[in-house]
C-alpha cells in the first residue's frame, strides 16, 4: 500500500512498454509470423495500436478519479477559512503544473473529471473498461451539462447501455471518433431536451455574432455564429458557386474557390466593385482573390473587371429538410432533421418548405422506428429522389469517421452494375469524393448496405468497421390522437415530385391500402 505500491506500480509500467516498444521493432522473443515476419509485424502493430487505445482509456479514467479525489482531500486539507474560489484555484493550479496544463486547460479538466466521476457512471465504466476515449467521455459531460438528472441519465443510456428502450445503432460510440459522438449526442439531446427547442432556438438567435480571430502568416478568421438554416444554405450555395466555377482553366481548388467566393460576397456590391476598395483600406487586388498571381498590379479597372467575371449567375442553395406531418401543421413541436446539421426548430422548418420548396414528395417511413422506407429501380440511373433517400439514409459519407456532408458525396454502386448490381437503394453508398477514390484504388471495400442502414467497410487487412447510423424515432402525436393514425408518415421538402413509377411494388401496395382518412390528410398536407 502507499507509495511503494504506487511505484512499484509504474515500474511494471514501463516495463510493459519497454516489451511493447521491442516487438514493435521486431526485436521480440518471437516473430508475430514465422511464414511471413513483414506481414505478421503489420498485423501485430495493429493489435498494439488496439491494446494501446484501451489501456489510455483507462489511464483517462484513472487521472480523472485522481484529479477529482485530490481536489477533494485538498478542499478538507484547507479548511474552512480558506475562500471557495481561492481554493478552486489553487487545486487546478496544482494539477495545472503536475499535468503541464494551462490555468483554463486545467479548469476544464478537472470540471469533466468531476461531472465524469460524479454525475455519469455508465460513462466512467465504459471510459475504465476501454470501451469509450476520454475524448468521448469530454463530449458525454458536455452534452449532458444542461440537461437535469434523467435526461443525463437517458441520454448515457442510449449510447451506453445496450439493454435501453432505444439503444443506438449501428457503430458503437467507442468506434467513432469523438467530433462524430459528438454530432450524435448532440442530435439526441436536441430531440429530448426538456426545454422546447423553440425557446432555446429564440435564445441562440438573439445571440448571432460575427466574429473576427487572427492568425498566422498574415491571414485571419471571419466565422458566423447564424441560424441552421442559413448557414447550411450558405455553406451549400458556396459548394454550389465554386463547383460551378471549376473547369479546365481554372487553378483555385475547391476550398480556395469557396474562400474566394465568400470573400466575393462580403466585399463587393453585387456588381463585382469593393465596397471598401476606394477608402484605402483594402482593394481587390490586395485581398488575394486574384486568380492570376497579379496581387495588386493593374488598373482598378482591370481588377474589378476580374472580379466581376468570376460572378457566377444565381444559384439556388439545396437544403434538404425532414419534417414530421404533425410538427409542420403546428400540431407538435417536434423538431426537423436538416440535412448536413441536425434537429431544428419546426418554425425554421415550415419557413424553409414555405420559401424554398416548389412541391413535396411523400415518404413512407417504417412505423417502428422512423426509417424510410425502400426505393428501387431496374435502370442504371440514380434519379433525384434516390439521391434525397440516400442523404436521408446516410446523413454523411458513410466511411468511418467521415463528416463529408451528403450534398456533396457521390452514389456508388456497391455490387457493380457491370456485375450484376442493382440500382436499388440497399446497393447504392454514398462515399464522398476522397474515399470514392480510396474504395476503387486500393483494398478498401464497402460491405452489403440494406434499406435503412449504409453499408460498413472492410479494410485491405480484413479488419471491419461499421458504418454509422441514423438515429430515426419514431415521430410524436398530437395530445388526444390515437397513435396508430397515419403512423409513420413524413412530408421531405423537394423541388420536384415523387411519382408511384418511382416506388416499388411494395411500397404502392402500402399506400393503397391506407384507410380514406389518412389519404383526406395528405391531400390536406400538401394542398
């Protein structure tokens, strides 16, 4: 016991990483593979990488329960003359300089540390156990900070607890990076906030902000704290903009044409001339948005003359939005799934069908759990509407740890067309551009999908990685409405309409059997 035991300890520690470090070098006591020492020094690699993850887990753990149970000891060692947040600042002081931390760093730290130890036990098992990183235990105690005590509590247990009422899907949360456990936290926890989303939303938005952030190399950050909507919008037109001004002679990548575009946007009248320019203060030319290398050279002319060519004509943002019938007709407030972002308020929804969509299209949507249903086709093609199901069934680039938003990802056959493959939305992924490349270039491969769930990938040393999922719900009723009445049912905000050519056998036989009532409420819906 005490501190021999503590060092005793470490010292068996280190030397486990002194026998790790050895077989990494291949200078163990023996080869991982006899037959083929390169290959099985690869995969054994793998398996410490594997062994490393967990045991830093539990290393995370083991800092965090110090860190909480010496800020507690310290705070009785002090007594009660000591003031509350003089003390507060002397234990992260300490663990400050014992972690090598920054004052704020520091604070953070032992603040998880506490809401960890504390106030989420599924969260310090899985963390101890090397189930979850301490990157995902930083994104529990983040998410669950607002929330009271059994909406803590509910939210550990969908991701955590596989015995809940409504586990989460696919992936396990300790397979996905934690910006991607963040997403969908996030997600749940807007869905079941106890506060309505509406109110939080008119907070957020009293709160809209521009903000200005310098940084290295004579360059700086201007970011928008907006709406959703708007900035999802804005973000897709920028896509849209830069996309449509790629060609052959054109040298900007994707990303410099998305900067260049914005900085179009913001310093120009809508005629291609600076606002700004004529004050002295900054010109098109010394902005950087010049194509040609030119910088300031040339007449004031010339340059905007350059900027005015690079104007494309209008395009009309895409947002893809799902909206629960109930919740669109003010019945709920329930809010929608906008596609790239997340659950938004029903009111930015219905502004968003009423100023963007020409028309709707139906989507039947599985009653147990809020999945849409299967599309198919016998032709090559991917029409439109597969596209839309696609981004709903996906969300994202299904490869692990993508966040390539939809929008701009491709539809790939799974199972070759010239192989047999269908065009149906069980054999179609959505990889975005990158790992479309990865999937036909290298060992990559994706694995079968199926009409609710995008398809896993194998790696080129047989490891399998499951995609990750959805999060569908099944949607909420009107107070006094029978929970059996048009159940399952969703309006998707398009421009065009979903034909019966374009659903399957199936899904037509569904529909026709509806009862009058539900089919009277649809025509009402989109009338």
């Amino acid at each position: 016991m005490g501190k021999s035991a503590v060092v005793r300890a470490f010292g068996e520690i280190r030397a486990a990483f002194a026998v790790l470090n050895a077989e990494v070098d291949g200078a163990g006591l023996e080869p991982f593979s006899a037959a083929d020492p390169l290959a099985g020094v690869a995969a054994g690699c793998l398996d410490i990488l594997a062994g490393v993850r967990e045991v830093e887990a539990g290393f995370a753990g083991l800092k965090a329960r110090a860190a909480v149970t010496y800020a507690e000891s310290a705070d009785v060692v002090a007594g009660p003359d000591v003031p509350v947040q003089a003390q507060e600042m002397a234990v992260a002081a300490e663990i400050g300089c014992v972690l090598a931390l920054g004052p704020r760093a520091a604070s953070s730290f032992l603040a998880a540390s506490y809401a960890v130890t504390a106030l989420l036990p599924l969260t310090l098992s899985a963390l101890q156990a090397g189930v979850i990183s301490w990157g995902h235990a930083v994104v529990m105690a983040d998410e669950t900070a607002c929330l009271d005590a059994a909406g803590a509590a509910a939210l550990e247990a969908h991701f955590l607890d596989p015995g809940a009422p409504d586990p989460a899907r696919g992936c396990p949360v300790g397979a996905l990076p934690a910006h991607r456990f963040k997403a969908k936290a996030r997600t749940w926890r807007e869905r079941h906030h106890a506060e309505s989303i509406e109110a939080r939303h008119a907070k957020g938005v009293s709160e809209r902000r521009v903000e200005f952030r310098a940084d290295q190399d004579g360059m700086a950050w201007l970011s928008a704290c907006l709406p959703a909507g708007q900035a999802l919008a804005g973000w897709n037109r920028l896509t849209a903009t830069a996309r449509g001004l790629q060609g052959p002679g054109e040298g900007r990548t994707l990303t410099q044409l998305r900067a260049d575009t914005f900085a179009d946007a913001i310093l120009t009248n809508g005629a291609g001339a600076s606002d700004i320019g004529g004050s002295g203060s900054l010109t098109e030319g010394a902005s950087g948005s010049s194509s040609d290398g030119a910088g300031a050279s040339g007449s004031s002319s010339e340059r905007e003359g350059a900027v005015r060519d690079r104007v494309p004509s209008p395009v009309r943002a895409q947002v893809l939005v799902t909206v629960p019938v109930f919740s669109l007709l003010g019945l709920t407030d329930e809010p929608a799934v906008l596609d790239g972002y997340g659950p938004v308020p029903p009111s930015m929804a219905r502004e968003l069908v009423a100023n963007g969509a020409g028309s709707f299209y139906r989507v039947l949507v599985d009653p147990r759990d809020g999945a849409p249903l299967e599309i198919g086709r016998t032709s090559y093609r991917v029409t439109g509407p597969m596209r839309a199901w696609l981004r709903m069934r996906d969300g994202k680039c299904p490869f692990p740890g993508c966040s390539n938003n939809s929008l701009d990802n491709d539809a790939d056959h799974i199972l070759a067309w010239a192989k047999g493959g269908t065009t149906g939305i069980s054999n179609l992924g959505q990889p975005c551009p990158k790992h479309h490349k990865l999937r036909h270039t290298t060992g990559w491969k994706p694995t079968p999908a199926t009409k609710n769930e995008p398809p896993g990938w194998t790696s080129p040393t047989g490891r399998h990685y499951q995609s990750e999922h959805q999060d569908w719900e099944p949607a909420q009723w009107p107070p006094g409405w029978p929970s059996g009445f048009l159940q399952g049912e969703r309006c998707l905000s398009r421009g065009q309409n979903m034909t019966d050519e374009e659903m399957v056998p199936e899904e037509l036989r569904v529909a026709r059997e509806r009862s009058v009532l539900e089919e009277a409420l649809l025509k009402h819906l989109v009338s």
